[in-house]
C-alpha cells in the first residue's frame, strides 16, 4: 500500500520536541580520553500522525507512531595507541580523508556538503483547511527554491485537493524558509497525474536557490539525500541509494499514463511530499512524492528530468498535455525475442524494439491499424528501443500525424500512420 507523504493536522511540534533528549559531551586537554553522556526522559505517549490521502479509486491510509523511550548511557574509552594529535585533528573536522577520489564516490563529508549545498533552498509549506471562514486544520509538506525569482518545486497533493473536481486554483499557502524567513505563496500550476507543483513567492531580500542535476544520470547503488520536513520537523535530512531508477507505476498498483519514479532506500516520513532528492553535489535529481505504508526503506521520487519537462508544459500551455495512442507495449531484448521466436518461429527477426501487446478497440492506434504482435522498430524516422524513447519523440504532439515502422510475422513490414488524441488521465 502506498502512501503519500502529506502531514495532516497532528500535536504541535513542541509535544514532539519534549521527547527529545539532551546530550553532552566533555573532553579533557590533557589526555586522549573522551567521556560522553546520554540522558533520556522516560517514556512518553507515542507521537501518532493518523492521514489519509484519496487518489482515484486508490485510498492511502496510514498511521505512523514513533515511541519514545528513556535510558541512560554512558561511555568511556581511552586508546594511547592514538596520538592527541590525530585525535585533535579530528575534533576540529579537518582530515584528509574529506575529498571524494572521484565524483559519485562517497568521502567522509560527502552527505555533509550535499545537504549543506541543497539545504538552505528547501522550504516548509502549510495549506489551510475551512469551509466558510471555519479552520478545519492545515497540511503540511516540503519544496525546493529553483529560481531567483521565488519559484518553488512541490507536490501537487500539499497544495491541492486531489477529491476536488473542480480545475486547479490559484490558492495562498505558507512558506517558511530555513532561515526563519515567511512568506504567502501563490500556486501557480498543478497537474495531478504526476504529481507536481509549482508555487511562486516574492521576496525582495536574495533567495537561496538549489541546482538541478540529471536523473538519468543515476544507476542503481548511487548515494542520495532526501531533505525535508516529516512532521514539520525542519532541515531534517536522510540518506539511501537508489534502488531502481525505473519503477514504473503499473508495478506500484497506479493506473493511468505511464509514469516512472525514482525507488531509493531513503527514510521519509509525512511532510516529506515534495521536497528535494539530491545527489552527492547538492543537484536536485528528484521530488520525494510517496512511499510504501507497509515495508521500510521504499520509496519514491518522480525524476528531475521528468519534472523539467513537465515545467516546459506549464510555461508552454499552463497545463501537461500528453499523447495517446491506445497501445499497451513491452520493451524488447534479446534474451525475450530469443523466448518468443522458440514459442513461435515466425516472430519477426529484430534484436530490439517494442512489442505492441494490446491495441485498444476505437483508439488511434486501431484506426492507424496497429495490430497485437507488431513490434514497433521506428518512430518519426527514429529507431527506437523502449517505451520512454516513443513517449520522448512524441512529446505534446497531438493531433499530429506520426510515422511508425512496424515488423510483422514472418518479417513483414508495415509503415503506419497514427494521429496521437490527448490522453484523458483517469483512463
């Protein structure tokens, strides 16, 4: 079960904060010995963040409890073996160790500097909830500061009402900076299908600003941070890698258009929704949106360079416009078309493709005449080896007559002619 990472209305804060616990450390100058002490209140109620986010016929429920619990600990440790010089040099952060060999690597400051470099860029966002002047409560969740200018990347879920059917408004929400800093955002775009948003501040003092990077640059294992505010805990991050970097969301139970996210290994909490995944140079490669209410360590981000394209759409249109076809296909390699050509010898003879597996009945797939089995080769004069690359060149064309180079069995081929409608998303 999936849950989206939206912080409802809970305990304030400071409740939470009394379960914090203090920690003091005393070093003498005198010797390598370090003593260090831990003290813990005693056991408080647990902290219960009870939140459930509807989309489409899918229902995220969730309770996330955290028990705090009170020990004391105490450690000493004394090694003449270290000079107090090593130990000195390491006290004061300075290593040699600290540089990365190579970029990707992870050095001892790594994460460090990641969350340094992204950090001040990464805001707090409040939507109030009421009808008729009544509060009801407010959501909260995160966002990132892309441009001078006050435009901030979130999640459509904070700052929208995914049960409304009414189009998206131009609503006020809160913003909090870092650094203390508040202010009234605008939502200026929405589009519910990925789950991106774009809300606009204006400040006259300089904003902080965080890079994007390229997701498509990341490979499975790649070091990343989640930054953000769980349970409007502020500058809190974490860290993971990523553990795959095309789960696509037929595979999480979402229907739809097809879409893509970022699957790391990163802990994220309501209140994370929409806040910054970044590499181990502080660029943004991804917006945390939602992960796996019954498992730890899965969850998700919708890819930085899928968001870039998605902003190119809003400056564009004010909206996302996606092409349909009415196909449902499969990537094709060489260890499938070498199963499928022993199950039937009159498979066509590629090395790659797409496999077209269902056509559906009155689409424009259909009346360009796509047929189950076709494996699609080219695309508008451009051969193609996988979903993404067909989705990529068709890009906002609708209404526009594509070309489309299928084979068939017994290697026959067929070039076709499709005109893309736009896609209706709750398909």
């Amino acid at each position: 079960m999936l849950r989206f990472l939206l912080n409802k209305p809970y305990r304030s804060a400071a409740a939470a904060a009394a379960g914090f616990f203090a920690v003091a450390a005393v070093a003498s100058s005198h010797s390598a010995e370090a003593t260090v002490s831990v003290s813990l209140p005693p056991p408080r109620h647990f902290l219960s963040t009870p939140a459930e986010l509807i989309l489409g016929d899918y229902r995220f429920p969730s309770l996330f409890s955290i028990p705090l619990a009170g020990f004391p600990l105490r450690h000493s440790f004394v090694d003449s073996s270290v000079p107090s010089a090593t130990l000195n040099k390491e006290a004061s952060g300075k290593s040699e160790d600290d540089s990365r060999c190579c970029p990707g690597c992870l050095g001892r400051k790594s994460i460090v500097k990641a969350a340094a470099t992204a950090g001040p860029a990464v805001v707090n966002i409040s939507v109030a909830h009421g009808i008729h002047g009544l509060m009801l409560g407010k959501s909260i969740g995160s966002g990132t500061i892309i441009d001078p200018d006050g435009t901030i990347l979130t999640c459509a879920h904070v700052v929208v009402d995914f049960q409304s059917t009414r189009g998206v408004s131009k609503g006020k929400v809160g913003v909090t900076l870092q650094d203390g800093r508040e202010f009234e955002g605008t939502v200026v775009n929405a589009d519910l299908h990925s789950d991106i948003a774009v809300v606009k501040i204006k400040s006259k003092t300089p904003l902080p600003v965080a890079k994007l990077g390229s997701s498509s640059k990341l490979q499975p294992g790649d070091w990343v941070v989640a930054l953000g505010c769980p349970l409007s805990l502020q500058n809190t991050i974490t860290s993971g890698i990523v553990s795959c970097v095309d789960r696509k969301s037929s595979d999480l139970g979402l229907g739809g258009v097809r879409r893509e996210y970022l699957q790391t290994d990163c802990a994220i909490n309501e209140g994370n929704s929409g806040g910054p995944l970044v590499n181990l140079d502080g660029e943004v490669v991804g917006i945390n949106v939602m992960k796996v209410a019954a498992a730890d360590g899965l969850s998700f981000a919708v890819p930085i360079d899928s968001v870039v394209k998605i902003i190119e759409h809003f400056k564009k249109r004010g909206r996302v416009v996606r092409p349909w076809l009415g196909l449902k296909m499969l990537d094709l390699n060489e260890m499938i078309v070498a199963q499928l050509k022993e199950r039937d010898d009159s498979f066509p003879d590629v090395s790659r493709g797409v496999l077209v597996s269902m056509v559906t009945p009155g689409s424009p797939a259909d009346h360009a005449g796509f047929r189950p089995g076709d494996v699609v080769v080219e695309f508008e004069g451009k051969r193609v080896e996988g979903v993404k690359e067909i989705i990529d060149i068709m890009g906002d064309k609708v209404g526009q007559p594509l070309k489309v180079l299928v084979k068939r069995t017994n290697n026959k081929s067929a070039m076709l002619t499709v005109i893309p409608e736009e896609a209706d998303t709750g398909r």
